[in-house]
C-alpha cells in the first residue's frame, strides 16, 4: 500500500504507540476527546462471500443494455487505494460474512479471501454468521490467515463470547474476537464496535454451543457505555445483521453515530439509472439518516454484496462529538470493457460511454489493482487445477431427467430407460439431498430440474463433475412457508411448463417431500398424497396450516422460473439467505460418504406419476 503522510490514524500505530486499541486503558483522560470539530470518512464493504472475481451483468448504461463485468475484490482494493489517497482521515471497514459463496472457499477454506483482505488492511472486520458455518475452529484458522502479514485487522463482535479453552478462546475470551477498538483520527478518538446477529447465526450456523451470542442492542449499548466513560464520544457500529435491524436498533441507543452494516444484501443508494431497481421503487437514500435514543443524527450505510458496491461515507462532527451532517456515495463497480448485442463495444464507442459513466456518481470504473490480481490469479490457477481432484464416486449412474416422461439422459450408460420412470430426475434428487443435508433447521429442500445441468455417470466424481452439474452462483436461502404454500408452488411449477410457455427446467424435485402427480388434471388439482419426513423417519400428510421451513436455491427463491408463491414468501420477509452456494452443498454431501449409492425408492419426491397425455409411468 502506498505511504500515506497525511493520514494521521493507522490502528496499528495507535495500538503502538498510545496501547489504546481496546478499551482496556485505566486512564480515560488519556482518550479523552479534544473537543474540536472531525470529519470522518469511511470506506466500507460487506457480504463478499469469497466471490473474488468479478461477475458480468447487464446493466442500463447510457440508456442501452450493456454487459459488463462488475466487482472483483482487484477492483476494490483499487478503490480503497485511492480513496485513501484522496480522503483524510479515512476508516476501512468490511462489515462480515467474508467468506463462504463460491469454489474460492470450498478449495482454500479463507485463505484466499484473507490474503486478498490483507491488500485493503482494513481498520475492522465485523464477523458475520457465515463466519460461523464451519465452526470455531475453522473461524480461528481463518482469522489466523487474516492476521498473517502486517494489517493486524481486529475481528469485532461484541456480543459473541466463546468460551475460555474453545479454539477462539485459548488463554481469553477476547483472544480472537474483540468488543471494539479505538483510533486515532485527527487527533480524535473514534471506537468502533462489533456486533453479529445472534439467533442466525446460532440457528443456521455451526458456533459451538458453549459460544455465547448476547442480544445485540444490549451488547452495542453496553461497548458505547464503556467507551464513552473512558471519553470516547465518536462511536461507530459495525455490524452484521441486515439493514432494517440497523434502523431499529438506532432508535433504541444512545450515543452512536455512524453504523456500517451488512448481512441483508441490501441495495443502499439510487441505482435506478443502471436498472438494478425498478422504475417505481423509492430507493433507499445513502446514508440513511435517523436518529438515535437521544434525538441525535445516526448516519447508516450498507454496499450491497459480492464486491459489486464500493460505499464512502463522509461524516461531519461538531466539537462536541455529535453528528452534524454526512454524505457519500455508493457506488457499483465496473470494469472498462462493454458488450452490446454480444458485441464488444468499438475504442470510439467505449470512450464515449465512459464520458458518460463519469458523469455518474452511482457507477465507479475501476481497475484492478496488480498486487491483488497478482495475487486472485494464484489462486485462480490453482483452483483450475484442483477441479480434477477426486471428491467421491457414484456406485450407480444419477441419470438427469427434466419432467418425468418426457427426457432421459444421452450416452450415459444405465439411463437408457429414465424416461419412462416415474421418479424422473436422479440427478436432482441428489442435489435435493444435498440442500437438505446442508441446512440445519429445514424440513425439506426443494431444487428445479433446469437448475441441474448434466447426469452423473457411474464411478469416480471429481469436483469439476459437480461443477458442470451445477454451474450458476446460486445460492441456499430458507423459506418459512405453510404446507398450503408449499403445494401452490409445486403447483406454480408444472403450470408454469404445461400451460404457461415457459421451460421444462421449472419442474420441481425435492427430498423429505414426496407427492402423487397427474400432470392431465388441471392446475391446483395435480398433486395429491403429499407429505413430509418427519425428524423420526417417518411420513406424514403436509400440514396445509403448519409453518415448515424450505431450504431451495436464491433463483427460486425470489419467484422465477414460474415460483410466484415462492416470490411471495420472500417478499413477504419469511426468507433467509444462507449464502451458501449450491455447488459447495452438493461437494460437501459427495465429500461426506465413500460413495453414493441408488437412492431408496420411497425417498424419491415423485412417486405416482402420470403424463399430460394421460400416461401412468412405472414405479
């Protein structure tokens, strides 16, 4: 990183030279504030979830649809580069949930996303229920990555407290995981606290049971008390709980000024000119202004997801250490090469459009930085390689069927007859069972036949198998949906390919639910005898009245491919994004057994079968 001679914080310095980087000093006239005016500026992220590399999107640039790449944590090291070479006294903050979401974390476990961390060396690093998905012990090796090098980023969460001896704890309770940190800006202390979301974490993560996770607004409260006793009076939140929650919990603080969030994958800032948000949708303003327990301005911020937004927040405080103002901007982050009609835009017709882009405070073009590419290429290359690393093997062939009776599976030996079965698609009931194994509080997964790409032949499985099976970046979201529910989106889903035009890839498949399906009644009439495992093995009819949870992918999740009840549950706030992505459940699943062998019979989610044309398929 480039020497900054202006910049008159570093936690590290600080940490040095004043031994004021907790708030365990004695002496609180030495964090006393000075009692003049600050500005603040605080670049920030959240919810990368190991997607280093950038994404394509097409987007709405100049008015026209125009793919383009968008992220990249390269990208973002660049724009935390010259944010710090532009802006004085500058905060670098990564509100949680680093990792797990793509093959960077299922091959190199945060090692990747720690080395490429260390090219921002952020001030704070909230930890996020992801964190947690593989345990303390894994979240210690992790951070440990993080702490290789010179950045000493702290890992904040106030209100988790791992038990003394546990992986997390060795010696201390605060031994990995620190309550807050104070630095140095301008001559003024400035703490920050950390805090998790407690139950999501606990419910749909792996912490040990004897790790403790406090009420957050009893946590966030208890930190700013302290600090402000030693005289610190510029307090800023970073958290990992979801937007909305960071409103909330504003309203019930007194003496916090700025929160930086994360966890809720939510849009902050006006993007309706590159058409990420619909015409009639309010944005939401960033920063968001509310005010705290005290009738006080808390400015918040939150930089959507995977890299893909880059926020600066600017914060102005009086001489007393209140919020005066505050601004910024939220920016998405693109490349520089433009794709039209599958055409790459010409040298003339790329410079005009990046006049255009500059013009535009929502949209940040970047470059990578070399260190950081230097570094994700590494990576790259090797995960490339590990693709051909032997992950399980198939006793049987998982022959890939769409709709029952109507596809098989071409050239892979033992399909030869798939089409004419009533349990249709192999394939997809072992990636139902996959989701299902991966989530800790679902009742039943459910997956659509288009999400699974190709059969699974007999003998040895290597990742890539499961790659080119499945190869989108979904990810694992949990519905909180009735058993009525349920069967209106199965019913969605064979509409959607019978009477409504759209793809055979909508029909459904599921583990721990099973139906009779007559494909020739009409809509609302073609499952019947459906019914859930219970937890002690056993069938029971689908409660039309009982809340169930579903564990499915984020597509389906958000109403596509003919889900529309599903869209209405996640509308409707009962959905949880487990960040999980669906390739790493079904490596994980392969990974966890010798081999698989041919799936019982009575397991399988289509059990009677007839076609649209009046057919009974064999059981």
């Amino acid at each position: 990183m480039p020497s900054m001679q202006w910049k008159s914080f570093s936690l590290l310095a600080t940490c040095i030279a004043l031994a004021a980087c907790n708030s365990d000093s004695d002496s609180s006239s030495d964090n006393a504030d000075s009692g003049q005016p600050l500005v603040l500026n605080i670049a920030h992220i959240n919810d990368h979830h190991s997607n280093l590399e950038p994404l394509e999107l097409t987007l709405q640039l100049d008015g026209q649809p125009t793919t383009v790449e968008v992220g990249g944590f390269p990208r973002i090291t660049r724009l935390f580069n010259e944010a710090e070479a532009e802006h004085a006294n500058l905060l670098k903050l990564h509100a949680g949930d680093a990792v797990t979401g793509s093959l960077y974390y299922t091959f190199y476990e945060g090692r990747a996303d720690a080395e490429l961390m260390n090219t921002v060396c952020f001030d704070a690093f909230a930890l996020g229920n992801h964190e947690f998905d593989d345990g303390d012990a894994q979240l210690k090796a992790f951070l440990d990555y993080l702490a290789d090098g010179s950045c000493n980023t702290p890992a904040l969460a106030a209100n988790v407290k791992p038990a003394v001896g546990t992986p997390l704890a060795p010696s201390a309770v605060d031994d990995y995981i620190k309550a807050h940190v104070v630095t140095e800006v301008d001559g003024v202390q400035v703490g920050i606290v950390g805090i998790d979301i407690a139950g999501k974490t606990q419910n749909s993560s792996r912490p040990l049971p004897t790790t403790v996770f406090e009420d957050e607004v009893t946590a966030a409260q208890r930190n700013i008390d302290e600090l402000q006793e030693q005289g610190v009076e510029h307090i800023v939140l970073l958290t990992h709980q979801g937007y909305q929650n960071d409103v909330d919990m504003a309203a019930r603080l007194s003496g916090v000024d700025v929160i930086i969030g994360g966890d809720s994958h939510t849009l902050v800032g006006d993007f309706r000119n590159l058409g990420l948000q619909g015409p009639g949708e309010t944005p939401l303003a960033y920063p968001t202004v509310v005010t705290n327990r005290d009738g006080e301005m808390v400015c918040i911020g939150q930089a959507w997801e995977y890299t893909k937004v880059f926020g600066l927040m600017t914060v102005n405080f009086n001489a007393e250490g209140a919020v005066e103002s505050c601004g910024g901007q939220a920016s998405l982050v693109i490349g520089d090469e433009f794709q039209r009609d599958g055409a790459p835009l010409n040298e003339t017709e790329t410079a005009a459009l990046l006049q255009v882009l500059a013009e535009q405070p929502e949209v940040a073009v970047a470059q990578p930085d070399p260190d950081a590419q230097s570094i994700l290429d590494r990576y790259q290359a090797q995960l490339d390689s590990a693709r051909q690393e032997q992950i399980g093997s198939a006793e049987v062939p998982f022959c890939l069927v769409r709709v029952p009776g109507t596809t098989r599976s071409g050239g892979v030996p033992g399909c030869e007859m798939a089409d004419q079965l009533a349990q249709g698609s192999d394939a997809a009931q072992l990636v139902a069972e996959a989701f299902l194994e991966a989530s800790k509080r679902a009742d039943f997964s459910l997956q659509n036949a288009g999400g699974v790409r190709t059969p699974m032949a007999a003998g040895v499985i290597t990742f890539d198998t499961a790659a080119t099976m499945l190869p989108f970046t979904n990810v694992l979201v949990e519905l909180d949906i009735t058993g009525a529910e349920t069967v209106a989106a199965l019913e969605d889903a064979v509409w959607s390919h019978v009477e409504n035009g759209g793809g055979d890839g909508s029909h459904p498949y599921a583990a721990a639910l099973r139906w009779d399906l007559d494909m020739s009644q009409p809509r609302g009439s073609r499952f019947s005898n459906v019914e859930v495992k219970g937890a002690d093995g056993l069938w029971a009819p689908i409660n039309p009245t009982q809340t169930y949870v579903m564990v499915t992918n984020d597509f389906l999740g958000e109403g596509r491919d003919g889900y529309l009840t599903l869209g209405e549950v996640t509308a409707d706030g009962r959905s949880i994004n487990t960040g999980l992505l669906y390739t790493q459940s079904l490596v994980d699943y392969l990974k966890a057994r010798p081999s698989v062998g041919t799936i019982p019979r009575d397991e399988y989610s289509h059990q009677r079968v007839i076609t649209v044309s009046g057919t009974e398929l064999i059981y």
